[in-house]
C-alpha cells in the first residue's frame, strides 16, 4: 500500500486478496490496487464492503474511497457513485456519504473550473 503504483510486483496477490474473507484485508488491497490502475475492481470490492460489512469496515471503505479521490485515482463522480448503496448510516459513518453528496470538484479544483 505503501508503495502505491511501485508495487506492480504485487499485482496478482492483491488481486486474490480482493476476496480475501476479512474484509479489512480486503479494503486494503482494494487500495492498493487502485494504485495500480485497476481501480474498477477496487470499487466493486469497496462497495461490497460498504453493503456486506460491519460498521467497523464500512467505515474503512469510505475512508479508502475518500483517500483514493484526494489522491486523484478517482474521480468525483466513481466515488459518489460507490458510496451510493442502499444503507442508512448512523453517526460516524454518515459523515464520508454526506460530504460527497455536497462535493461538486475534485479536490484542488474550483467548481467554476
């Protein structure tokens, strides 16, 4: 993770760890692929966290899907669509979901741009 898109090394076992039974390991290496480039099985993964896992790893794939769109690897629109499952967020986990719904750039960039 560390390495970010160095580790192309690593591909072919984060791409096993991606249904990895924890779903924290599977958050990790859905981020680190993503740096990767291969950033739509990273959210597919992301999601079935945000829809399958407890709040706990919820948390860490919102989290993940924010780090990966200050990073640049995705977009505005990949992330709000990611975060958009049919779940009800308690506090904390409501606050990722909800800053993106009022994001209009991405980060760095005006919305007039």
């Amino acid at each position: 993770l560390m390495l970010k898109d160095q580790a192309a090394g690593a591909k072919s076992q984060l791409r096993k760890l991606l249904a990895d039974e924890a779903d924290d390991v599977r958050v990790v290496a859905a981020e680190a692929i993503a740096h990767q480039g291969e950033t739509d099985a990273a959210l597919k993964t992301l999601k079935q966290v945000l829809l399958e896992g407890n709040a706990y790893e919820a948390l860490a794939a919102q989290n993940t899907i924010e780090y990966l769109w200050r990073d640049g690897v995705i977009s505005l629109e990949q992330a709000q669509a990611t975060l958009n499952v049919d779940r009800t967020w308690s506090e904390p986990n409501n606050r990722i979901p909800n800053f993106f719904k009022r994001q209009t750039a991405q980060p760095g960039v005006s919305a007039k741009e």
